[in-house]
C-alpha cells in the first residue's frame, strides 16, 4: 500500500521558518519525481517546488531563494525548508509522487504564516 504523509506545518510569524517532511512508503522513491504543492483558500492548487530523480529542482518564482526542496533517498523522504515566510504563503502543502504510471498525492499540511 502506498502511503505518502506530509508533515511538518503549522503556525509561523512573518519572517520565520518551517521544515516539511514527506515520507513515502509502497513506492520505489528513487524513480519518482516529487514535488511540493499549495492551495490557499479560494485558490487553485499551485506548484511550489519539484526534484527530480537526479536531484534537478524547480521553484516558482514566488518562493526562489527563500524555499528548498531536498531529498533522501536512502529514508525515501523528501523534504521542504522554508525560509522567510509571508502571510501569502498560508496554504494547505501538498506532497506529490510522480512515477512514470502512477501518481500520488498527500493528504496535506496546513501552514499559516500571521503575527
């Protein structure tokens, strides 16, 4: 069965941090392409971060040089450390596993950023 379980969210002040974690098990996770989403209320579901099987990575413009995507393939994670925080960046976190047949997505982490 597979099981893939965010981690890591919570309630932050303007300018603080988070680490989210992403285990995934059922799953050879070295063969996926995993990626961090978010939806904020009202909002569609966007991309955030992506690395790929070779450890390549995308960001969206809106979280360059303030979030980190990494992984570990030997503790089948992957993880998001998010730096400089902003009210916009309150939203559900997604964890998705992209493999050449299948997908598979968290249930999500909320993250909300206020003062």
């Amino acid at each position: 069965q597979v099981q893939v379980v965010e981690s890591g969210g919570g309630w932050v002040q303007p300018g603080g941090s988070l680490r989210l974690s992403c285990p995934a098990s059922g799953i050879t996770f070295s063969r996926y392409v995993m990626g961090w989403y978010r939806q904020a209320p009202g909002k569609q579901r966007e991309l955030v971060a992506s690395i790929g099987t070779g450890s390549g990575t995308n960001y969206a413009d809106s979280v360059k040089g303030r979030f980190t995507i990494s992984r570990d393939n030997a503790k089948n994670t992957v993880y998001l450390q998010m730096n400089s925080l902003r009210p916009e960046d309150t939203a559900v976190y997604y964890c998705k596993a992209t493999g050449w047949t299948y997908i598979y997505w968290g249930q999500g982490t909320q993250v909300t950023v206020s003062s």
